[in-house]
C-alpha cells in the first residue's frame, strides 16, 4: 500500500491476492467489480459492494452514510 494525498492506494503484484485482499478489507473476498467508499480520512465506511453498481444504487449508499 501507498499514500497519495492522504489517501491509500492499492497495487497488488503476482502472487499476493491474499495480502492485497485483506489489505483493503478483511470482510471482501476478493471478487471484482467492487465498490469500497472511503472517507476523508481515508478510512473506509461502509460495506464494500461486489458487483455492478447503477448511478443510483451508488447515490443511495453514499446518502445512508451521511446520515
């Protein structure tokens, strides 16, 4: 993992899936498209979303979150 304005950035190399999946979220299995929502802090809120993600779907996670 790297730091770039603060926030982390994620590069995985041939063979540490494992590391590089459990470096972002230990809750994520790895599958893609996903979708992880980070905060100013750079932390992750939220839970990750595995699979396509409409428009809508997104706005609607990012709203519960900013109640």
């Amino acid at each position: 993992m790297e730091v770039d304005d603060g926030f982390p950035v994620f590069t995985r190399t041939k063979g540490d899936t494992e590391k590089f999946v459990g470096g972002i979220d230990k809750k994520w299995n790895g599958a893609v498209p996903v979708t992880h929502i980070f905060g100013a802090d750079g932390k992750q809120i939220g839970k990750p979303h595995t699979g396509l993600m409409t428009y809508e779907q997104f706005r609607d996670q990012v709203g519960s979150l900013l109640k």
